[in-house]
C-alpha cells in the first residue's frame, strides 16, 4: 500500500519534511492502526529527495519527525535520485 504524504519536488526536501510532519500530526490514531495490523510487516516513511553529484550530501530528519515517526512505529528511509544540477 503506498500513501502519498507530499506532492513536493524532489529539489524540496524541507517541503517533504513539513509535509510529512503535518500528515503524521493529524494522522497518527490511524498510522498506528495500520502498523499493528496484523500482517503488516513494516510501515516505511520514503522521502524522495535530489542527489546531487557531490563529495558529500548530508540530509537531516528533524527531531519533530523523528519523534512523530518513531510513535508510530515507523521507519524513515532516504531515497536519493540523480539530478541535473545544470537545470
């Protein structure tokens, strides 16, 4: 099951995890329900983001999502997808 939780870019990741945020604030009672229903083996939290042909990216989860996702029972993953930075 996939649920669309931001429609933002993936140049966006600060609108993504604003998003996220929001979703997880006014959806928690639900989320946890799904996590424990039975069969559910996992309930992931994908934030596709740009990567960027550098030495080093470093992107940070707020503390705020952390908490909302950890309550959940939910994992956070990165999902990082080549850009042109010529666009």
């Amino acid at each position: 099951m996939n649920v669309v939780v931001s429609n933002t870019d993936l140049d966006d990741f600060a609108g993504q995890l604003a998003d996220a945020v929001e979703f997880l604030r006014a959806s928690a009672e639900e989320v946890r329900r799904l996590v424990e229903f039975p069969g559910v083996s996992g309930v992931v939290l994908d934030f596709g983001i740009a990567w960027h042909d550098v030495a080093a990216q470093s992107d940070r989860f707020p503390a705020e999502l952390i908490r909302l996702a950890g309550a959940c029972g939910i994992a956070l993953e990165l999902s990082h997808y080549p850009v042109s930075d010529t666009e």
